[in-house]
C-alpha cells in the first residue's frame, strides 16, 4: 500500500476510478441536497473537510521523505496544493475575496484531474486514496462555503480572478525555469495522458492554456450567476 515500485496499474476510467467518481457525485449530490438537514451538522462537516485537507497535504509529504522519493519539483506549489491552503485559511478565518479565487481553482479544476488523473497507482494504494480525497475535499469545501456559508461570486470576479491566477503564474512560470520543475504545469504537459495532453507545445500550449483556463472559469461560474439570480429573483 506504501511501496513506491507497487500496485502502479492504474487504468482510466476502471471500475475503481469510476467508482470514486460515483462516490463524489454521490456526496456532493447530499451536501446540497440534504442542506437543510446537514445544517445541524455544519460544525462537524467543516471540521472534517478541515482535516482532510490538512492531512492530505502533510501525509503526501511524510510519504515522499520516508520513501526517499522527495525531490524540488514536490514543494507545495501545484494549483491544488495553492487551493488546499486557500481553504485552509478560509476555514479559520474568512475571507470572501480570498474565496473568490478559490472558487476558480478549487472547484472544477480538481474535478477534472479526479476525471483525467495524473495517477499511476491502483486501489488501495496510498497514493491513489490521497490523489482522489485530496482533490475531492477541495471541491468539496468549495460547495461548503457556498451551501453553509454562504459564499457568493460577483461576475466581475470572472476576470479579477483570472488576473489574479496569471500574476500568480508568472513568479511560478520563472520558477520552473530555475528548478527544472513544472508546477502548474506550465512548464509542459502532464507525463501521464490527461485533458493537457491535447494542448500542443510551445506557444501554442501556452495559448491553449490561457483558453482553457478562461473558459473554465466561465463554466465554474454558470450556476453561481444562476444562483444569484434566483436568489435575487426570490429575494
């Protein structure tokens, strides 16, 4: 379960891929749903969502030093490791514009890498079961927000939010180049076949990236403009 040479049979789209995706549809379905219900449970929800995303960061860690794999290109700098300590933070002290970007990149983006994983080992091995509830706990604490605390995303942050993203991207864009690293994948595509494999090389991946992310800011932002408005036509 903890071997680096093991269990690195993972299929996409086998039953057990699917079947966490099954299980995270299953879950997000309940925390909208089942709010009114939950509600009573907010403390204990938030608490676990918490944690998840806490030991999930830290045991990835503790995983690569024990086994002797850490290397530069592991430092907590992914997009997703940037969204968990973004939660983290909003969870011991709010912070709506701080949620704003959040829910950009803590959303759909790890939803698509549940979808099209950069993965290499099966189930039950450590590094598929922290790969799946690690990126499964940042969307959810994404809907947390929204649902329990109600978090709202102005339109305008469609844009606010994709500067923010490229200013961050810059510092890391160079970075790569000292360290030899990609992280936000800026650097090229994903060494496993996921949607960034589709994206060229070059400037054109870079083109392509810039598309991508835009595009999937406004599809993030579709049903929170909906919300809004229902909200607003209620109200």
């Amino acid at each position: 379960m903890f071997s680096v040479t093991e269990m690195q049979t993972f299929e996409l789209f086998s039953v057990p891929h699917i079947a966490v995706l099954l299980m995270f549809a299953a879950i997000s379905f309940t925390l909208i749903y089942f709010r009114r219900f939950l509600k009573r449970y907010q403390s204990f929800i938030k608490g676990t969502l918490f944690w998840m995303l806490v030991l999930s960061e830290v045991s990835w860690h503790i995983w690569l030093v024990a086994t002797g794999t850490w290397e530069v290109g592991d430092l907590p700098l992914q997009l997703c490791s940037v969204s968990t300590f973004i939660a983290i933070y909003l969870f011991l002290k709010p912070n709506r514009k701080a949620f704003y970007l959040l829910f950009f990149i803590g959303f759909l983006p790890p939803i698509l890498s549940m979808v099209t994983p950069e993965m290499a080992y099966q189930f039950p091995h450590f590094r598929f079961l922290k790969y799946f509830l690690h990126h499964a706990a940042i969307a959810w604490s994404v809907l947390y927000f929204i649902v329990y605390e109600g978090y709202r995303v102005p339109r305008k942050a469609v844009w606010t939010g994709f500067l923010m993203v490229n200013l961050l991207a810059l510092p890391i864009f160079f970075l790569n180049l000292l360290l030899d690293t990609n992280f936000f994948y800026l650097a090229n595509p994903t060494e496993s076949k996921t949607i960034l494999s589709f994206f060229g090389s070059g400037v054109m991946y870079y083109i392509n990236l810039e598309i991508a992310a835009l595009l999937v800011f406004f599809v993030t932002y579709l049903p929170m403009g909906m919300l809004m408005k229902r909200e607003r036509l209620n109200g």
